[in-house]
C-alpha cells in the first residue's frame, strides 16, 4: 500500500495515536515548504472565520516563512469562490488587523 494511501485510510479510520504522530513530525505536510504550509493553514483559517488573534499568529508564521501580504490577501481572494462572498467579506477586516492594518469599513477603495 502506497504512503498517501495508507495516511489516508489511517485518517479516515480515526486513527487519533498515528495523528499525533503524523503532526509531530516536521515532515507530516510531505512536499510542502513552511511558506505554502502557513498560507495553507491560513486559507483554513479564513475559511472557517477564526478570530483576529489566531489569523495574526498564523499571519506571523506565514510572514517568518516569507511570505508577503501581498500572497495572504492572496490567499483570500482564492479560497473566495469556494467559502463565498458573505464569508469573505467577513474576514477581510480580521485579515487587515492581523496584517497590522487599521482601516474604516465604510470606506471604499
């Protein structure tokens, strides 16, 4: 059986002791760099609506691996057609303060 397979399965299965293991090891994401990690989680992040205080941690992380606000604003504009519009504009001000901008919504650009 093929290692994605088997990860796979052993998710799918709940496998909660080989899931701990898995994000344990700073190999667990396979190809991925720390930069394409971090802008992942924060699609994930964005997706679900967190709060400003876990975007600014994940921000931060994103920011350390290099990447720019230019890719996060990114990263919002791309998970956009599959969390819809609502959610977007929900999060684009939480997204700006975990930034470190500051800025008024009834303002239009």
């Amino acid at each position: 059986m093929e290692r994605v397979e088997r990860t796979l399965r052993r998710l799918a299965l709940s496998d909660e002791r080989y899931l701990r293991s898995a994000l344990a090891d700073p190999g667990v994401s396979g190809e991925l760099d720390p930069k394409t990690q971090a802008l992942i989680r924060l699609g994930a992040l964005l997706s679900v609506g967190a709060s400003t205080a876990s975007l600014r941690w994940t921000v931060e992380l994103a920011a350390a691996a290099g990447a720019s606000d230019d890719e996060m604003v990114g990263v919002l504009l791309a998970i956009a057609p599959a969390v819809g519009h609502a959610r977007v504009v929900g999060v684009a001000p939480h997204l700006g303060l975990a930034l470190g901008y500051d800025f008024e919504l009834d303002e239009r650009s």
